[in-house]
C-alpha cells in the first residue's frame, strides 16, 4: 500500500497523523509488515482484518524502518533485499546464484537496515539525552567564566590603579618634606649672610668715621692735636671682619629606572599551573518510558473534614536529585513519580530516591513552567519558542499551544476543572491567560478595575479550592490573587522588610503556601491572604526553598537550592 502522508522521525515534536486513507487521528502503532502507521481504533481494525490480522503491530517508536525501493544493477529488474555477510554488499535474490556468490550466506536486508536504524535512534538519544545538553552546559559554564574573568581583570586594574595613587600620595609626601628641609637651609644660609652683610656695613661705616677723624685733625692748627692723633695707637685701622662663603647644599637625583619603579608596584602573575580540565558528567542511561498515570482525584470533602494544621512539621523524608542544579519548580505525578526542572533548563523525571527516569532539555528558567495535568500528563512551556509542549501517551513530545507573540514563562493546570493557567509576557506588558482542555483561550487576566497591570513578572502559578488565581510575582515582591472571573482579591507582601515569593502551591483546605527566599522560609496563609505563620525554617532543615507542591496524601513537597526534595507532613 502506498502511504503518501511523510513520516517523520521519531523524535520530532509535531503532530503524527493515521496512514489510513481518510483518518487524521494521532497515530500511536505501526504495521511492520505494511509500513503504515495507525491509529489506536485503525490498528484494532487492521488486526481484525484477515488479510492482516497476523501482522507485527507495534507502538510507533518500537517500528521496523522501511527499506528504500533500490534496484539491482546486474540484474535491474530485481530489487536489492540481501546483504552478502561474506561480501558485505548489497543484492538481489537473483544475484544469490552467480558464481560471485555461491556458497554465501545472506541475511535480509530490511532485517540490516532496521538494526541499522535502531542504533542511529540510540545514538541520537545520546546526543539529545547526555551530549548536547552536557555540552550546552559546559557552553553556559564558559559564559560563566568569561565573567568571571572579566570581573577578575576589573579588579586587578582598580587595585593597581589604587597602588599607584598611593604611591603618588607617598612621592608628594616626602617631597613636601624635602622641600620644607630645603626651606630652612635656605633660611639658616641667609641669616648667616644677612649677618655677615650687617658686620661689614658696620666696618665700612667705622672706616668712613675714622676719614672724618683724620681730615679734621689735617685741618686742625693746633699742633698739640696734631701730635696726638699722629701717635702710633691712634693710627692703627681695625682689620676688616673676617667672613666666609657659604656652602650651599647639593641636590643629588635619585637615580630610578622603570624597572625600579615597577619594583615598588605589585606584580602580575600567571600561576604556573596546569588548567584543571572541565568536569564532564558521565553518560547515564535514561530511560525513555514515561509511566504516565491515569486520572487524578482531588476532591476528597470527607477528608477535609477531618483535617487541620498539626502542632508540628515533622520531615518525613529527603533525597538528591544529581545534575539538577537547584531545584526550582517541582510537580508531582502519580506512582511515585516527579518532575524536577532546574534554573538551566533541565527537566528530569524521577523516583521517590531521587533515580533520574528521563530528561527533556528545555528553554525554562527559575520559573514553574512544568505542571502535571488532570489527566496525569506533563505539558511544559518553551518560552524562545513560544509554545506549550504535552507528552502524548506514546511519550513523544507534540506542540499543544502556541502563543502568538506572547512568551510563556509559568503554568499550571487546574485539578479541579483542567484548565490551564499560564503566565506570559510581550515586552512591556504582562497576563495570565486561562485555556480549556482542547487548549482554547477562555479568559485573559491582565489588569484591576482601576486600570493598573496586575503583574510584573508572573514566576509561578496555582489555583485555590475556591476558584483563586495565585500568582507568586517576584518583581512585585507580591503574591497576587485575583477570582475566577479576574478580580484582584489582595496582594500579599511578606512579614518585614524584604520578600521575594518564589514557588507556591495551595493545600485541600485552601491554604495557599509560598517560598520566600529572602528569609529562607515558607509562609504558610489563609484563603484570604491572613498570614497564619512561617510554615517552614531553618530549624525544620530547609535551605534555601524555591518550590513547593502539596500531594494526594497532604505531604508536602519543598526543593531548594542544595538540589534536595524534602517532604513533611503538616497537616493532621
């Protein structure tokens, strides 16, 4: 039968459809033996059928690839279906006979090319599962060192930068020193000369004074005078003072080089050490099954009856999750099994030990933009492409909405009528958009009844048992709540100064409990927004909390930063 609907591979997240003429129904079998996927209604006819009934009918992934239509060139009337093992060439049934051939064993060729086939899947799951985002890991973690590196350079250039101010303020320090020393040599030295100067003015004065004397006594007629001023004594002259140069003091350059300068400076250094290399996780094997559960139940009105918060938060358990860098967002689905995402986009499925059961690499961030569905499903957002993604039961991944030129960030789908909530942005402006089940737009909620936008930055979403929107909005230090219909209930802020919501999650008796990492604590409220008390501290063991959810059996679920899941019981 010629199937003109394209099949595309395995992995590729879009729509696969029936190769039954007329049927558009998602195709989740293959026949082997016609190379024609089917529907879950046209495989049980295709097996009821007599012509086909003994066909090999298997889930789409578990499928034989067909082999391509080749025809022999020694014999082009034939199809190539062998491989020769002797030869390790391809051929025809005609070419069994030659001489070239006699005597070969042969195997069917579609038998090759399907194993083929099957190693190219697996090893494309290593590329998806431990290559590529292994690699893309260490890409982000070369990013981080490129900051890194540069913050380091800063500050290297501001400390030396620093050094060298220091150095001038001590060049100008003893420079003023030396110049106040130069001040008073230059003040002692010319007091010295100022002296001596004084001494001969007071000599040559003398000296014209003893001139006056000597021509009086030339003009003088009396020869008694005469004799007397003409005495020996009379006529010796003081010698001139005796002075001395002064000895100016020398100024001798300091003899530096650059080099001597450099001396004075700190130094830059490589450290000669050999670069540790990058650490590379090594390749686990995960599974590629997804045990997907069936319908959930959340109304359980006896047992809320009953219920109320216990006296005290007991730890029930704890485990790792390995390669899970902080573990930001939680959602919990049946059979013991959990979805863990991290700030780098990893979303792991796991056990109740923590055992990694399969990863999906996506474009989320510290935002809880996994949920899990009414159903049991898991649908995801993938905010660089703008839509949201669902596991199908044959666990491949489809497209289920897209959302324009709005980008996704968080979501939720409600327990009690299976919508979802998703918070999304387009530029300035900020919404969360409800959708039904067929993943149809219902209702937008995006501002007050004054106007004003709602949110800022919608990290994280849940619904209360009355119907209440929360939304944890980190932006707005807020958590916000508005009804059903939009409404803005209230906003709650924390106790104190600082309040940064992360994840949230309600309880069966309408408890709405929220993560704050400024305080490293969880605040546990009333419907209402009544702030009742700090749920969870340091004392109870938690770190630095970043998620929450609340299970079936009213345990709640709590991951933080350490990539550690506890679970306490409080409620009783």
């Amino acid at each position: 039968m010629e199937i003109s609907k394209s099949l595309e591979p395995p992995d590729a997240q879009h729509y696969l459809v029936c190769g039954t003429e007329d049927c558009e129904k998602n195709c989740q079998f293959y026949c082997n033996d016609c190379h024609q996927p089917l529907c879950e209604q046209c495989r049980d006819e295709h097996q009821k059928n007599k012509k086909t009934k003994n066909h090999e009918v298997v889930p789409y992934k578990q499928r034989k690839r067909q082999l391509p239509v080749e025809k022999c060139k020694i014999h082009p009337s034939k199809d190539i279906d062998l491989l020769c093992e002797q030869c390790q060439i391809p051929i025809c049934s005609k070419c069994t006979a030659t001489e070239e051939h006699r005597g070969h064993v042969f195997t069917d060729l579609e038998i090759v090319f399907a194993e083929k086939c099957s190693l190219c899947h697996v090893e494309i799951t290593k590329i998806r599962s431990y290559f590529e985002p292994t690699s893309q890991d260490l890409k982000k973690e070369i990013v981080g060192n490129v900051t890194e590196i540069k913050k380091i350079m800063k500050d290297i250039r501001t400390s030396m930068k620093a050094e060298a101010e220091s150095v001038k303020k001590l060049v100008d320090t003893v420079t003023s020193e030396k110049m106040e020393q130069v001040d008073k040599i230059e003040q002692s030295l010319l007091e010295t000369l100022s002296g001596q100067n004084k001494k001969m003015h007071d000599y040559i004065n003398y000296l014209n004074e003893l001139i006056k004397n000597f021509y009086g006594y030339l003009s003088s007629s009396d020869i008694d005078n005469l004799t007397f001023a003409l005495k020996s004594e009379n006529l010796m002259i003081q010698p001139i003072p005796e002075t001395f140069k002064p000895v100016p003091p020398v100024f001798t350059a300091g003899q530096y080089s650059k080099e001597d300068i450099a001396k004075l400076l700190g130094r830059i250094t490589v450290p000669n050490t050999k670069p540790e290399n990058r650490k590379i996780k090594p390749m686990e094997t995960a599974s590629t099954e997804l045990k997907l559960t069936g319908k959930q139940d959340r109304e359980k009105s006896d047992v809320k009856q009953t219920l109320s918060l216990s006296s005290a938060v007991t730890k029930v358990r704890e485990f790792k999750v390995p390669g899970v860098s902080r573990v930001y967002h939680i959602s919990l689905g049946k059979s013991g099994r959990l979805w863990v995402s991290d700030y780098i986009g990893n979303l792991f499925q796991t056990d109740l030990q923590g055992n990694k059961l399969q990863m999906i690499r996506t474009s989320g961030e510290s935002e809880g933009y996994h949920t899990v569905t009414q159903g049991g499903g898991l649908i995801y957002t993938e905010k660089y492409h703008k839509v949201i993604n669902r596991i199908t039961p044959d666990n491949s991944i489809t497209e289920f909405i897209k959302t324009g030129d709005w980008t996704p960030f968080s979501l939720h789908s409600s327990h009690i009528n299976g919508n979802m909530l998703v918070g999304m942005r387009k530029y300035e402006e900020v919404k969360v958009t409800r959708y039904n089940k067929t993943g149809t737009e219902i209702q937008n909620i995006q501002r007050d009844n004054k106007g004003q936008e709602l949110y800022s930055r919608p990290d994280y979403i849940t619904e209360n048992i009355n119907g209440d929107v929360c939304v944890s909005d980190y932006n707005k230090h807020a958590v916000v709540v508005v009804d059903k219909s939009g409404q803005h209930r209230f906003s709650y802020t924390g106790q104190g100064s600082g309040f940064n919501p992360f994840g949230i999650c309600t309880d069966v008796l309408g408890h709405i409990l929220v993560c704050d990492v400024i305080s490293k604590t969880v605040h546990l409220l009333d419907q209402d927004g009544q702030f009742l008390s700090l749920l969870l501290t340091s004392q109870q063991g938690v770190h630095i909390p970043c998620s929450v959810c609340v299970d079936d059996e009213n345990n709640l679920w709590v991951g933080d930063v350490a990539n550690t899941v506890r679970v306490y019981k409080y409620l009783q």
